[in-house]
C-alpha cells in the first residue's frame, strides 16, 4: 500500500493554495490534484473512445432496462 504525504499536501493546500481546512477535506484527490495543477498529463487522461468502450463492456443498466433518472 501506497503511504500518503500528508505533510506536503497540506502545506500545498493550506498553505500555497490558501484553502481552508473544511474545504481541503472535502476534496476528491482528482479534484485537489487539478487545483494544484498536478492532474494526469494528456498522455494518461481517458479518450473519449475508451470511455465508450468501458460502458459499452459496463453500461450502467441491462440492456433494454430503462432508468427513470
């Protein structure tokens, strides 16, 4: 398991970014990484192909089955 550099990243987003504490905690690591500008470079991102291949592979409800949403 990866350990995490707490110390670091508080002082990023306390401290460099100016977020308060309730504000910091409440972030998804996606989004406190795109706010620090430390999101996946383009080479990593998902294209929009994959995306339509994943729910193709995994749709969200069986095929023909209708959500109301």
């Amino acid at each position: 398991m990866n350990r995490i550099a707490w110390g670091p990243l508080m002082r990023l987003g306390l401290g460099r970014m100016g977020l308060v504490p309730d504000v910091f905690w409440a972030l998804t690591p996606a989004e406190f990484l795109l706010m620090a500008g430390l999101d996946a470079p383009e080479a990593l991102r998902m294209s929009r192909s994959a995306l339509e291949r994943l729910s193709a592979l995994y749709p969200d409800a069986p095929k023909g089955e209708q959500t109301d949403d």
